[in-house]
C-alpha cells in the first residue's frame, strides 16, 4: 500500500523545524517495515497550509495533530475527501485520541487511531476489516446525517519497545530531523546538529493540566537506546540529543545502567524530568554521561496551586533540584505556566522570588490551556475553572491570552499576571546577560 503521513504548519514555534516529528516517523518506520512504501509531506515549516506538496496518490493518508493543529486536520481532511475519494483519510495523534467522537463527526477524516500508533497503522494498511481493529473509532452506516460512529476496543500499549524499528529519519530530507536549533535552542544561539531521541514511553503521574494517554510506564533496553545512538552517529554524524521522554530518569536502577552505559560514547544531550525524580547522585551520573542542561517542570512556585493542579510536588522541591542540579554541573532551565487555577498576584510574585533566589540558567512560560485529555478540561469546576473559549485554534501555550477565568481571577487579570510574569523574565534575563 502506498501511505502519506501528514504534519500540519506549526506556525507558533520559532523554529518549527527544530523537533524531530518522532511519533510520525516511528509510525512510518514500521509501515515500511511491513513492506508499504511511505512518504511524509512536512508541512511544519509552511506559513500555511500548503497542499501542493502532497503526493498526487496514496491508498491512505494519515495526519498527525496536536490540539493546536486540529483546525489544519480538519481542512487536510476536506481537501483529501475531495481529490482522493477512495482513499482511507485517517487522523492521529493527541487530539483525536482525546476528542475521538467530535473529531469524526466534525470531519471528513474516516478513522480516528488512538493512542499509540505502530500496530494499529499497520493493520489499517494491512486491509483488516476495521470493526477488528483495536484502538480506533471509525465512520459507519450511509454518508450524512445517519452516519454513525464506532469504537473499537483499546489497543493494548507495547510493552516490548525494542521491536518497534528505531524512527525513520531517513524519511525527510536531513534539515527536518537534524537541527541546529535544537541543542542549546534559537533563542539562545545556534548549537551543534542535534535530534530528538525518545528512551521510554509514558508517565504514571497525573498532572491536572496535563493531555497524556500514555499512563504506563514501558522501557526501551539501554543496549537498543546505545545502538540507535550508535546509528546516529555513524549514519548521520550526529552526537547531540534532547531526550524527549515524558520526565527522564523514572525507573532508577535503569536509568543508572543508561548512563553508564553512555559514558563511552562520548555524546551530549539534554532532558527533562520531574523535581522529584533527581537527586545528587542521578544528576552527577547525568553529567558524567554527557548531560549538559536538565530541564524541570516547575509551572509554580506556589505550594497550594500546585497541590491544586495535583502536581504532587513541593517548591521546596523543586528548589532543592536546581540546587542539586548546578551542583552537578548541569545548565538548569525551569518550565513556568501561568493563568493556572489558582493563581493570583500573591502566587505571581512567590514564581518571581523563586526565580530570584534559585537563578535558572534558562525558561520558557507557557500560558495554561486546558488541553483536551486533561482533567482540567474535563472537569474545570473541580479547579474553580470557567473555560470561555473552545476554539481550538486558540490552544497553543504561547498563546498570550488566557482561555479561561477562575473563581479567585478575571480573564483580564490573568493576562495581566502573564504579561507581568514575561516582562519581569526578560528583564531577569536582559540582567544576566549584561
Ligand atoms: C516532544 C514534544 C514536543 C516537541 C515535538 C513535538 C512532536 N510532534 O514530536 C515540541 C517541543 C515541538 C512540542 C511542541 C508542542 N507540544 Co508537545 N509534546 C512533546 C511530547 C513530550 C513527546 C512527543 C513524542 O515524541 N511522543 C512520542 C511519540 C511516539 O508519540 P506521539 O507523538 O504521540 O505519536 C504516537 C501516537 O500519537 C500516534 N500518532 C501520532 N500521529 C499520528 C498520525 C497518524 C495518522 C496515526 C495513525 C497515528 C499517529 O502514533 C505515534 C506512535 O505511537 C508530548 C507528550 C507525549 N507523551 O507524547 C507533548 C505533547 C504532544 N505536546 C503537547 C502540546 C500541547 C504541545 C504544544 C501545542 C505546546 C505549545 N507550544 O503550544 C506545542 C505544539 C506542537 C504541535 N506541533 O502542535 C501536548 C498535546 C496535547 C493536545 N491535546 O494536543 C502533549 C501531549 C503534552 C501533554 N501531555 O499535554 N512538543
Ligand atoms: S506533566 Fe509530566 S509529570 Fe505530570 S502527568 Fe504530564 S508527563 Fe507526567
């Protein structure tokens, strides 16, 4: 069968290119495998949506959207249905996992995959018959107002990751998967050549504010990371690496075996986690292995909007891992979110002290979004959320205006905190860089 995967224009990002797009390209490394011939049209660079660059025929095509990028789905499906009526048009990714049922009744899309993707792609392709198929929700019945939708039973997670083949970077020419921008990041100069590299699938936690299917914890083997590493570098000359794993480092004594494993092989890479997942020890193993920043989800340095947001972490924790971190030797970037439930100038100016006081070599603030999937979407009265907007366009977390109210601030203040949060950042910076 002949297959085209979809990435939509991602025109929030500054470097939209700067990520290896891996589930897309895990996705199409085991169709090849099956023997089907599969091409990816890269539309994350484009300003908009550009159909040209699709291929003139493929027997299914396949998009990959965030929330964010539903709308660009939505329109790739129109445009399909439309030039390639016999083709098979399905969606994947975060939204339609979450938003399964909405997404086929708003659409032209014919089938909705959940979750992960690998197998379940390569018995769509195979032609099963799709009532089969675990992990997918499809159209049935007579086309209009009849038509009804189906789910199928969940498919089970991989617990065997190492037989899923490494991702096919070879894909897409060379400057969408290996980047510049990538180590150290844009804004804060050019770097080596560097990829994204994902070592094991899932988080157990459940942040409020967080869109994640994956709950279970799986594992690649360290000797199948080292050698998809080893790939890298001899295919690719590539010896830098942002780890994107959910939070880096949960399973201890793995995670230690890893890092021993990549003192050898004289690489760098850089990786996120939760506060509470590091301590001394695991940080200085970091280091030794070629770790040079670590990166943690702060979001707050307010301990009742935390435990509100179920974060199941304290700032003194988060205060001690920075601490122990640039101990380590490690460069420190902290993620920040504002307009969280909760929130008020009182929360607003602890984050600025906290900053003060614990110096982060770098961040990025993120506007909440209650994302499709999360709990906060699901049951916003529980966190004393009104959410005002459900225009999906809107749901990027650069997005400089909050899409919500809560029960202690206005939407206007909210935005005012964000604006205030950002210009006391920059200055904290303008300050350093001086
Ligand atoms: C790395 C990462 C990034 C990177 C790279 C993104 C990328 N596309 O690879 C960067 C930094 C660019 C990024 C940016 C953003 N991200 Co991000 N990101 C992640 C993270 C941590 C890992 C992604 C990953 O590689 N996963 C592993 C692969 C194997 O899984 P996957 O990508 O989901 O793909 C599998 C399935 O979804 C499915 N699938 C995917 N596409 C398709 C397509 C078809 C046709 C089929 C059949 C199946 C299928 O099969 C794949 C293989 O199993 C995820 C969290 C997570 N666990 O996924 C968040 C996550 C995807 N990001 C999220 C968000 C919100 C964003 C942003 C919108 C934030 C912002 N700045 O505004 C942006 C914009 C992204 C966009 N393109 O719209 C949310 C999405 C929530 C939602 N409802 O949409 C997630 C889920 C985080 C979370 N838990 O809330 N992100
Ligand atoms: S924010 Fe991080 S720790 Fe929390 S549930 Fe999501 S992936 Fe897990």
């Amino acid at each position: 069968m002949k297959i085209d995967l979809i990435l939509p224009p991602n025109p929030i990002l500054q470097s939209p290119l700067m990520e290896a797009p891996l589930g897309v390209l895990y996705l199409a490394a085991a169709l090849r495998k099956d023997g089907h011939t599969v091409t990816v049209t890269d539309m994350r660079a484009e300003p908009d949506l550009n159909m040209a660059l699709l291929p003139d025929h493929a027997d299914m095509y396949g998009v990959s959207a965030t929330t964010g990028e539903y709308h660009y789905a939505k329109e790739i499906a129109v445009h399909l249905k439309k030039n390639h009526p016999k083709s098979l048009i399905v969606i994947g990714g975060p939204h339609a996992t979450f938003e399964w049922k909405s997404t086929l009744q708003d659409t032209a899309f014919d089938v909705a995959v959940l979750g992960e993707g690998e197998l379940t792609t390569c018995e769509l392709a195979s032609g099963a018959e799709l009532a089969k198929i675990k992990g997918i929700a499809f159209k049935t019945g007579n086309k209009g107002k009849s038509q009804e939708i189906s789910k199928t039973a969940p498919r089970p997670l991989m617990e065997d990751l190492d037989s899923f083949p490494f991702p096919a970077r070879d894909i897409l020419p060379y400057d969408h998967v290996f980047t510049s921008d990538l180590y150290y990041g844009a804004r804060y100069g050019h770097g080596e050549i560097a990829t994204s590299l994902i070592t094991e699938r899932g988080c157990p936690c459940h942040c409020s504010y967080c869109a994640n299917w994956d709950r279970k914890l799986r594992f690649r083997s360290v000797e199948n990371v080292v050698d998809e590493i080893k790939h890298l570098d001899e295919v690719y000359k590539c010896k830098r690496f942002r780890i994107v794993d959910d939070e880096w480092g949960m399973g201890r004594p793995r995670s230690m075996k890893l890092l021993d494993a990549l003192q050898g092989l004289d690489i760098h890479f850089r990786a996120h986690t939760r506060s509470d997942v590091v301590d001394l020890e695991l940080l200085k193993a970091m280091k030794r292995a070629g770790c040079d920043e670590i990166s943690f989800g702060v979001e707050t340095a307010d301990d009742a909007v935390l435990k509100l947001v179920n974060k199941h972490e304290t700032v003194e924790q988060h205060r001690a891992a920075i601490k122990m971190a640039k101990e380590a030797g490690l460069r420190v970037k902290t993620y920040f979110m504002v307009c969280l439930p909760g929130e008020t100038w009182e929360t607003i100016n602890k984050t600025k002290a906290f900053i003060e006081d614990t110096k982060p070599d770098k961040w990025t603030l993120s506007t909440f979004i209650p994302y499709p999937g999360s709990d906060i979407w699901a049951n916003p009265r529980k966190f004393g959320v009104k959410i005002l907007e459900k225009d999906f366009d809107k749901f990027w977390l650069f997005h400089d205006q909050s899409v919500i109210e809560t029960n202690v601030a206005s939407r206007e203040e909210l935005n005012q905190h964000r604006h205030n949060l950002w210009q006391f950042l920059s200055k904290y910076d303008a300050a350093r860089n001086r």
